[in-house]
C-alpha cells in the first residue's frame, strides 16, 4: 500500500532570499487580509527552515519555534531601537552559541556549536545580524516605499539608496505613487 507523503508547502512570504537574519524578520509581512505570521505554527516554522536551507541542520518543533521568535523579537528590537534593553536581549540569543575554530585538512575551518540544538537557526540568525552590522549598519533598512510595508532588507544597490523591500512589490507601487503624484500636479492627468 503506497504511503502519501507529506505535502511540502510553498513559502508564502513575498520577500524571501535576504540574509539570514533579516529572512527571519520578513516572516512577518502584511498580505491582503492583514499582517500575516509564518511562524505561527510548525508548519511554517517547517517552510522557513526549509526556505533558509537549514531544514537538515534542525528540527521543525516547538522549541526551535519559541528560539526562533524570541530571536525574532530581539533582531526586531536592536534593528528598530537599538536601546541597550534591545541589545541585552540580543546577547541573550547569542550566549547559546559560539564558533568554534579548528584546522582541517583543507585549512581552516569555522563551526557553530550551540548549547541546545534547538537554538541553531537562531543563534545563527542573530551572528548574521552581527556579520551584517560588522560590514555597513546602514544597509540594514526597512522598506519605506509605504507605511504598511514590515518588511526589511539588506541594500546591495553601489550607492546604497535603495528604499523599497522589492520592485515587484513595493518598488512599483512607490513609483506609480510618484508618476500619480507628477501628473496630476503638472495637469497631465485625463480630462474630465
């Protein structure tokens, strides 16, 4: 008798790809119907894992789900805040891990070792947020393309202006907001 298996869900999200930290912020987004939360649920907490390529390296539960949100909140924190209550609870997430350094055959190498198997994706989250911090702070942005929009981003663009989590999203909606705005103030638009 032939076993069904489980039916692999599609990642919802409209932003995806971003590093890993600010990937973990986007799993919160606002759709049609309101703000929208893949981790509200294992499942999700299974989408994502597996979206972030760590579907492997943990296991989609509870307690990996409950890290994974106090991280959440803590990125969130330090990224809209950056008060020292932010920070601690950063560290916090941080004191569950450390990189571990050894030498290969093939050179060095650098390996995660956390204390709880379920705080790998998040202790991993947050060293991203480090790594990102350490490189240029100020490429870490939330879209500002409308007031509505949680999402945020890393700005790769050469001079880093980029103001919007994507052009199909965000991106397109800011610039028909701008050409309306240009028209009608020029007189351009359709006549009556």
């Amino acid at each position: 008798m032939p076993t069904s298996s489980p039916q692999v869900c599609a990642d919802p999200r409209p932003l995806t790809g971003e590093p890993l930290c600010l990937d973990l912020l986007n799993t919160r987004w606002v759709g049609g119907a309101g703000e929208k939360d893949l981790l509200d649920s294992v499942d999700g907490l299974a989408v994502w894992l597996r979206s972030a390529g760590l579907a492997d390296r943990a296991t989609a539960d509870e307690v990996t789900l409950a890290a994974l949100r106090e991280t959440r909140d803590a990125l969130l924190a330090v990224v809209d805040d950056g008060s020292g209550t932010a920070r601690d609870a950063l560290n916090r997430v941080l004191s569950h891990g450390v990189l571990r350094q050894s030498l290969g055959p093939e050179g060095p190498l650098t390996c995660p070792e956390v204390d709880d198997a379920a705080w790998l994706p998040a202790w991993l989250a947050a060293s991203d947020y480090l790594r990102l911090v350490a490189a240029d702070p100020r490429r870490i942005k939330r879209c500002a393309a409308h007031p509505q929009c949680i999402l945020h981003f890393h700005d790769t663009s050469k001079n880093n202006t980029r103001r919007w989590c994507s052009m199909a999203a965000c991106g397109n909606r800011a610039k028909a907001a701008r050409h309306y705005a240009r028209s009608k103030s020029s007189g351009g638009g359709s006549p009556a």
